[in-house]
C-alpha cells in the first residue's frame, strides 16, 4: 500500500487489515450498481456478488466515492444508498475523479476509476461484468472507453465476462494488443461476448486453472513489474447463455435508436445496456446476474492463490 495520507481515501479496517497481510481482496465496482441496473435489483446483484467472492475464497471491497471521498469496501448500507441515488450519482471515469472529489459529489467507479482506486490501495484483482471498450461506428465517432487505456497503464487484474456486442469487438482487441495487455481467456482461448461465451475471436493466451492465473498475474506485476494491467475472460456459463440471436436482435434495435437520439459521451453505454435490457425482457438481464456473480467466484478464488503465493517467503 503506498502512502495514502495526501489522498480522501477512507479504506474499511478490515480490508486494510487484510492488505497488510497480502489477503485476497476483491475490488468490484459501482457504476454497475448506480448506471447498470435498477433499483433495487443493482442493490440485491451488488449483496449477492460480495457473497460470491467470499464463497470463492475472496475479500470483496465494493469501490465508490462518497461525498467526495474514496471508499475501499462501502457498507451495505452504502450500497443500499448508491442503489436508490442510481443516476443522480456522477459516473466517474479516470477523468472524473478530481473534480469529483473537489466538488464532494456522490460518484460511481467505472472499470477505469475502480482500477486506479484499487491500485492505490494495493489490491491487484477486480471484478466486473463486462468492461467498456472501442464502440461500433468508432472511425466516425472516436468512442473508445477510457477502460481500455486504463487497462494499459495500471496494474489491476480485470476479471470479466468478455464485452458486449454493443461494442466493436475485434476493434477492442486490437486496442488491447496495442496497449500490451494480456487476455486471459479462463480455461479457454475463445473469447467471450458477454451474454454468449463465443464471440468468435481469440484470447491471447488460454489459462488452465486458478493457480496458473495467479502465478501469470505475480510475474507480470511483481516479477516483471510490468506497468499495464491484465484481462482475465471468463465465459458465461452453458446454462446461463442467452439466445444468441435475440441479444443481436435488441442490440441492433438499441444502436438504431442510440444514433437516431445522438446520444453520445458518458451516456452511450449505460443507454446501450438499458435498452438491451428492456429489449430482451427478463432473459439477459438473468443471464447478466448469473454471469457476474460466477465471475465474483472465479475472482475469489484467484485471488486466494495469488494470496498464497504472496505469503511465501521467497
Ligand atoms: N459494460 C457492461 N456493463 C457495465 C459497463 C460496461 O457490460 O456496467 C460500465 C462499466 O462501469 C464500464 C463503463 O467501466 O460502463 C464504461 O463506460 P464508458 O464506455 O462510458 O467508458
Ligand atoms: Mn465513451
């Protein structure tokens, strides 16, 4: 944990106790919770996914900035409160943070700002659903999500469900590859579409076990001290997948209505994921639930062996 004192991070104690002790915390984020979901189905999927990264072996610390404070590990309540302020609160991303802090608003993290958050306090696994990444139409519009030079330039493992099709995928690969980010693909070399555990691309390496990814995590930040983060995919599992046709369908449907509306900025994604989620109804909003909750346990148990491996004395 490097020197905090300078910064309004308020880390809860047993979290920090746990950091002293290279415990597996989990970071999660919050703009799944304020920007994602509705109430109060973000405040039931937040609670439920704590308690899949403990089953899993982890510590999960739920990242936000509270009037205009850091917080590593937020109470339940907070959660709660998050949850019923939903879009009131600010998505923060990389560039939001000062002023979010200057100004004591309420904000939600993005994958970028749960990174950086995470990195300051010492913690090397997150876990989300699905990052954001180089959107459809890019080459008109330059939509790329700041996660992805995040994903370039802090040392955070990023577990997740792949991207959604929302996004360009192969161009959010590249992006990656450029960036020298690994992509992990757990226990698989395809690389998952968030709903459907194909996509039809490539990961850039596949990783047979919990204990391999931690191993590959050590050596990037602790051996090699490579700078950039790490991308571990994991698929929705078989009988959470959704119908791969009616997803495409209301994706479609959603970019359609997205341009004729000229929404643009911060408010692109968290439009596209509401729409996808009326469009198709109950279905990928399950699958959505289910799919997190087993990438908090895959989280968990990383983080548990990258905790036993940086217990040994060596
Ligand atoms: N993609 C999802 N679910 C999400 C997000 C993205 O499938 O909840 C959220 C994450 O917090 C992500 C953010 O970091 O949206 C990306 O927003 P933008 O594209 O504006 O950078
Ligand atoms: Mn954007």
């Amino acid at each position: 944990m490097s020197n905090l004192s300078h910064l309004p991070i308020d880390i809860a104690p047993h979290i920090k106790e746990a950091l002293q002790n290279n415990g597996p915390v989990v970071a999660l984020e919050s703009t799944i919770i304020t920007h994602g979901m509705e109430y109060p189905n973000n405040v039931n999927c937040a609670l439920e996914v704590e308690e899949c990264v403990r089953q899993g072996g982890g510590i999960p610390a739920t990242i936000a900035i509270i009037q205009g404070r850091i917080k590593i590990g937020i109470t339940k309540e907070e959660i709660d409160y998050l949850g019923k302020e939903g879009r009131k609160c600010k998505k923060c991303s990389r560039r939001d943070l000062a002023v979010c802090l200057v100004q004591k608003l309420n904000g939600s993290t993005t994958v970028a700002a749960t990174m950086i958050c995470a990195k300051y306090a010492g913690i090397k696994v997150f876990v989300t659903g699905g990052i954001g990444g180089v959107h459809r139409g890019a080459e008109q519009t330059f939509d790329i999500s700041a996660d992805l030079k995040e994903l370039g330039s802090t040392q955070v493992a990023v577990i997740c469900a792949g991207a959604k099709s929302i996004l360009d995928i192969p161009k959010t690969l590249e992006y990656l590859e450029t960036e020298g980010v690994p992509i992990l693909g757990y226990k698989t070399d395809k690389f998952p579409e968030f709903f459907v555990s194909d996509s039809g691309f490539k990961t850039s390496s596949s990783i047979a076990s919990d204990k391999e990814c931690a191993e590959v995590i050590h050596m990037q930040f602790s051996r090699l001290n490579l700078q950039n983060g790490i991308l571990i995919t994991v698929p929705v599992p078989a009988e959470h997948e959704a119908d791969g046709e009616k997803v495409k369908e209301a994706i479609n449907q959603a970019l359609k209505e997205h341009d004729e509306l000229g929404i643009t900025g911060p408010e692109s994604t968290p439009f596209l994921l509401k729409r996808v989620n009326e469009i198709t109804g109950g279905e990928s909003s399950k699958s959505n639930i289910a799919l997190i909750k087993n990438n908090a346990v895959t989280g968990g148990r990383i983080a548990k062996e990258l905790s036993l491996i940086a217990s040994k004395k060596d």
